[in-house]
C-alpha cells in the first residue's frame, strides 16, 4: 500500500513513550544505552539541556497510507542534539570548527546522532531493516532543511553507516581497542595466550596491589549500596578535578540509570574504599544474522589514594577476571588508548558518518577523511599483537 512519510522532533524524549521507542531500539539491536531510559536519565539530570550545549531534538519518522493520512505509524527514531560545542562527543572535529571560523562561518550549532558523552558503537538509525533506508533519507532531509553546518552520526553500526552514506554522508573511521573473550575458563588460562613480557608484566602489577593490601570487590544490580554509588562519584569527580575540569555527569544521573546494567569495581585497603570503576553491562543482538553479544563498556575509574599499578587492576584486570566468570564477550575499552594493548586488548576500526552544509568544506572534508581512513588502517595494521603466535612461548 502507497504510504507518505512524515517527520518531526521532540525536545524531550519523555514526549514519546517509552513502549514506542524501546520496540524500535530492539529491532535495532537493543542497546540499553540507546533505550528510552537511559537517554532519559542525561536529560532529567540537567546533564543534556540547553544550558550544557545539548538541546535535544529526537527524530520521530512516521509512515501514513494516502487513502488516510491520519493513520500514522512510527517506523523510526533517532536520539538527535543540536550542539554548542563539541565536547563529550569523542570523535574530534575541533579543526573543521577552526576552519569554519577562520573562514567568517558558524560551524556551531550543529547537529549530532549518538549517545551523550559515551563512545559506543551501535544503532543509531533505531527502525526495522526495511525501513532503515528511509530513516537515512528522512535524517538528511530533516538537517539539509534547517540550515545548520553540519551533521554527526557517531560510532554506527555497518548497516546504519552503509544507510547514511547512500543518503549522502561520508565516511570516518576511527581506532579504539576492544578485549574479546575466547571462552577462557579463568584469568590464568587468559594469561597463557599473551606474550611472555606481557604475562610477566601484568602478573608483577597484580602481585604489587595485592602486596599493597588491596582488596577487589565487583557488584552489579541491587548489590550496589547507596553509599557505593557515592563513593564512586567521589572518584568520578576526583578523576575530572585532577585535569582541572568539571565532571560532565551529575551524581544524580548516576542514581537515575538502571543499576541492573552497572558493574562497579570497588577497591578497599584496611576495610577502606579507595578506588573504583563503573562499567556498563548490556546485552545486544545483530538485527541481520541474529547474535547476541554480551558486552561490557569501560568508562568511568578514579582513585583517592596513590597506590602503584592500582588504575591497572580496577580498570583492566578485575574487569577481564569478572568478564571471564560471567561469559562476557567483549570489553569495550572506550576511545583510544594503546596502552591498553598490554592489557590483552587488540585494535578495533570504529566508524562515524559526516555531512556538512557548504560544498567546499564537504569536498575538504571527503578528501581529508580518505587519508584519515588509509592513515587509521596503517596505524592499525603496524601495532603488534599482545598474544602469542608460539604456543610453548
């Protein structure tokens, strides 16, 4: 049956109901991190809001026969900001917005697609795969007509992203470093497959924190104390006044997600807490060949005491040791990050999708992101692996 397609934009997304754009996000994928209630919390925490640079504009595509236009079916929807700035985005665009402003134009405001503050692939097109072309197309004519600078889709999925370069975008790619479980049976058996330096090396700086007295606790869901969650924010907070900044996320947004997709490593030295990490637990499953992913994303680690190799412990090993007992598949490392290849991590191409307004800075940008993209491929390919190629090594 002939049907129109129709879009609009909510300033909050408490506009729609959860029901409708939870429905859409499972046929996507089902990230909690791209769910009504999480992006629910960074606005009704005042951490997304006008005032901090983000005005929420949600994409809503609805499908309506022509015999009954009032008859309206929402086929898609898509968490979409109108930004200030570029901070808490991670992919980095400072020089295009130089160039902008050398040149006599506004490159601010813009528009972004993703998940505040949280450089995680997934969905971002959230709709069925027959209607994912649609909502590509729909996006891009929702942006070309509001005259802003420019369009952002960050950390996409393949599908999304092969979407949105059909509809005009081009594409970025970008390297982070992900740690894939291969059904070891514990944290020794993980450390028989790394390199002898690296073996070495971590063994020495778990030895160095037990020595050190110590202890390694990991909750999830309801085991997380009120008085957990307020010890975490002190790190959190701790972490940002160190580099002279203001945290990005309130306590309040910490109290406002669900607990149930939280993994918090608490470190204690003499029954006192002095360190801990937050990483997020979810669960998703490809919408084309219908796997399902067990999936932690580290974020978020602070300390209130300087104890040697303590950031490797909290941040990397209780993680992988707890992703290992809880048959985890992949540990997401966040942006960047090297180091972390000694820590049995491997190099992953992550990837994001661009447009921008003015023919001339889109004709710069497409030729600067195909030397990017071949220049992330290079860099990729020359890092040595951390795991052994001899088995008696």
């Amino acid at each position: 049956m002939p049907s129109s397609i129709s879009v609009r934009a909510l300033t909050q997304i408490d506009d729609i109901d959860a029901h409708t754009w939870d429905a859409l996000n499972d046929q996507s994928g089902g990230s909690y991190l791209c769910s009504h209630h999480f992006l629910k919390a960074f606005e009704i925490t005042a951490c997304v809001i006008p005032k901090t640079g983000w005005q929420a504009q949600h994409l809503i595509v609805e499908s309506s026969p022509h015999e009954n236009p009032a008859q309206k079916e929402v086929i898609a929807v898509m968490p979409l900001y109108v930004k200030g700035h570029s901070y808490g985005e991670f992919v980095f665009d400072w020089a295009w917005a130089d160039a902008y402003q050398r040149n006599g134009l506004d490159y601010y405001p813009k528009w972004l697609c993703g998940v505040p503050f949280t450089p995680v692939s997934g969905a971002r097109l959230l709709t069925s795969d027959k209607s994912r072309e649609s909502a590509a197309q729909a996006l891009m004519q929702w942006v070309q007509a509001s005259k802003l600078s420019s369009l952002h889709v960050l950390y996409t999925t393949a599908v999304d992203q092969q979407a949105l370069i059909d509809a005009g975008c081009l594409a970025r790619t970008h390297t982070q470093f992900h740690w894939r479980n291969a059904k070891w049976p514990s944290f020794d058996a993980f450390l028989a497959t790394l390199t002898q330096p690296k073996r070495k090396k971590i063994r020495a700086e778990r030895r160095k924190v037990g020595q050190a007295g110590v202890e390694m606790t990991a909750k999830t869901g309801d085991q997380i104390s009120p008085e957990d969650w307020q010890f975490f924010y002190r790190c959190y907070a701790h972490t940002y006044a160190m580099r002279g900044n203001k945290p990005y996320l309130t306590e309040a947004f910490f109290s406002a997600i669900d607990p149930a997709h939280c993994l918090l490593i608490l470190a204690s030295q003499e029954g006192q807490p002095v360190a801990s990490a937050l990483l997020l637990l979810d669960q998703t499953t490809d919408p084309i060949s219908g796997q399902v992913m067990r999936k932690l994303y580290g974020r978020y680690w602070g300390g209130l005491a300087h104890i040697d190799c303590l950031h490797f412990e909290v941040a990397y090993y209780a993680p992988i040791q707890w992703a290992i007992e809880n048959n985890i598949d992949v540990i997401e490392g966040g942006a960047q990050g090297e180091h972390k290849m000694a820590r049995g991590f491997v190099p992953v191409q992550t990837q994001s999708a661009h447009w921008l307004a003015h023919p001339g800075f889109f004709e710069a940008v497409e030729n600067y992101l195909t030397q990017e993209r071949a220049g992330n491929a290079a860099y990729a390919a020359s890092l040595n692996s951390p795991f052994r190629d001899d088995p008696h090594d």
